[in-house]
C-alpha cells in the first residue's frame, strides 16, 4: 500500500513539475507545496522528495542540465520540500523540548528518591523516639510505684517505731508508778511508826526521820533515773555549740522521733513528714548532712510540706510534740 501510494505521488510530481516547466517562470508553484503535504503524510524524508524530484528530472531529459528549466524545477523542489523542512524543525524543537523535559523529569526523579529516602530515615527516627518515650514512660511508672511503696512502707514503719516508743513510755510509766508506790509505802510505814510508837525518845526520832529521808532520797533518785530512761538530757561536747534541749517533766512526757539523712535526703524527709497528722504527739529532730558553712533552706521547704510545725533549732529550744526541730549546719542536734 506504502509503495502504491509512493509510485502514485512521483507521477504526481512529474506531472506537476512538467506542467510548470511547460507554462515557465509565470505559473504558480501551489501544486508543489500540495505535493509536499502529502509527502509528510505519507511519512516520507526530504532525501525521499529529493530521489522522487531526481526521477521526475530523469523522465523530463533534465538530469545533469543547467539552464532556465533546471534554476525552475529547483525553486519547485525548494517549494515542495519546505512543509516536510518545517515539519523537521519543529520535530527537532519538539525534540529539544522533550530532551529537555526528560532531564527535568529525571532530576524530578533523584529528587523524589532523595526525599522518600529521607522521610524513610525520618520514619525510622521518629520510630525509635517513640519507643524511646514508651520505655521512659514505662520506667517512670515503675519509679512512681516504687516511690509509693516506700512511702507507704516509711509510715508503716513510722507508726511502728511510734507504737514501740510509746509501749516503751507506757511500760517505764507504770514501773515509776510501781517504784513510787512501794517508796510512799515506806514512808506512810514510817510515819505510822512514829506516830503510834511513843516508846523512843528524842534521840530514836531523830533517827526515824533520818530514815524517812533516805526514803525520799531514794524516791527522788528513782524518779530521775526512770526519767532519763524516757529521755536523754543534753550535754557538752568540744565541737561547736550545740543545740539544747531540756529534759521535760515526768508529768509531760513524750516520745521523740530523731531523724538523720544525707543531703539527698528531702524527698524521704518531704514523704514522711507529709503523712504525720498535725496533733503527733510526739517531737521530731531531724539532722540532714550539708556542708558546715552551707545556708540551710530545710525548715522553710518542709513547711510547705507538712501540717506540723518546723523550725531551725537554737539553743534553748525545747522539745514540745508536734513540732520539728531541723539541726543548724556545723551543729549537733540533741
């Protein structure tokens, strides 16, 4: 069918080339633009028109010739070439644009595996932080329930060291009460004596009285000796001047809770003291370990901390329940 088509477009052009050679320099070179459009329909090249104006030039007896009828015949071949010539050229800068846009295209590429690599990274990234949180908020969970633990196990043993002392008190109570019975005992025995025994003169009641006083010595020196079981008075010692407190009376005795810590110690201070009730019956001295020429700040923080009342310690504080006492730096609490 090509072929057909092609033996039909070189008759054609034969005819057409004849008819203008035939008519001169005055006829119309249209049927020649005409040709070349159905040339580049059919697909075909300029060297395709050239071999066809060749042949056409062959039959006509021009071939080789110079003269007025071959300057003519090329201006008809110029006119019949010029669609499939611009055809080419924009073939060509059609062909410049897609190069063109197939390297836009190919750098559009690099750019989008570059970015897809990097979100994949980033992905990765974002997935190992995620599971670094997870592992942080797991951790912090054991330490929140680890810390609750030991807060309740701190009350627990606080109230256990607050009932021995108190069964201890209790206890020596009751064996004052017994040594003070058994001594007035003796005296009423005495006084009763003197009273009903009129046989001794002068002299055997100087000795009776001399007797009962032992007694009372001997009371009284009970009495402080069971006192200082309860508690222990303060004293001297060849550091620096220490913080005293006196000895309270028998009638108003109460246990008291010494505390010592590190200087990481204030959360444990801060959870304990916060579950004390603000009527403790009972006095808390705590002695935390700073530097010695370190400001203390520990009175004003656990205030904040606690129903019960705090206070940095000075000499001649005394101990009275509900209340802390906080040791000052460079100093012994007692």
């Amino acid at each position: 069918m090509k072929q057909k088509n092609l033996t039909r477009l070189s008759q054609q052009y034969e005819t057409a080339l004849a008819k203008l050679l035939k008519q001169g320099p005055a006829a119309s070179v249209q049927p020649a633009a005409k040709l070349g459009h159905t040339a580049f329909t059919l697909g075909l090249d300029t060297l395709d028109l050239a071999r066809i104006h060749d042949q056409a030039m062959a039959a006509l007896g021009l071939a080789g010739v110079e003269n007025a009828f071959a300057k003519l015949a090329r201006l008809f071949f110029a006119e019949a070439n010029a669609p499939i010539v611009a055809t080419q050229r924009a073939a060509q800068a059609d062909k410049a644009s897609l190069s063109r846009t197939q390297a836009a295209l190919d750098r559009r590429t690099q750019e989008l595996v570059a970015s897809t690599l990097e979100l994949q990274r980033g992905a990765a990234r974002n997935k190992l932080l995620e599971q670094a949180v997870e592992k942080n908020g797991h951790q912090h969970r054991e330490s929140l329930e680890e810390s609750l633990q030991l807060q309740k196990r701190l009350r627990q043993l606080t109230h256990r060291v607050m009932k021995m002392q108190e069964e201890e008190r209790k206890f020596l109570s009751h064996e004052l009460q017994n040594e003070i019975a058994q001594t007035l005992l003796g005296i009423n025995a005495r006084l009763l004596a003197l009273r009903h025994e009129n046989r001794t003169g002068a002299r055997s009641l100087e000795d009776e009285i001399a007797t009962t006083r032992q007694l009372v010595a001997s009371s009284a020196r009970s009495v402080r000796q069971f006192a200082r079981s309860l508690d222990t008075p303060s004293f001297s010692h060849d550091r620096k001047s220490y913080v005293a407190a006196p000895f309270p009376s028998v009638n108003r005795s109460f246990p008291v809770i010494a505390m010592a810590a590190s200087a990481g110690g204030l959360k444990a201070l801060s959870i304990i003291l916060a579950g004390l009730p603000p009527d403790l019956p009972a006095a808390i001295a705590i002695v935390m370990h700073v530097a010695p020429d370190h400001k203390s700040l520990l009175a004003d923080i656990l205030k904040c901390r606690t129903d019960l009342s705090v206070k940095q310690a000075s000499t001649g504080d005394m101990l009275a329940p509900s209340h802390v006492f906080i040791a000052p730096p460079n100093h012994h609490l007692f």
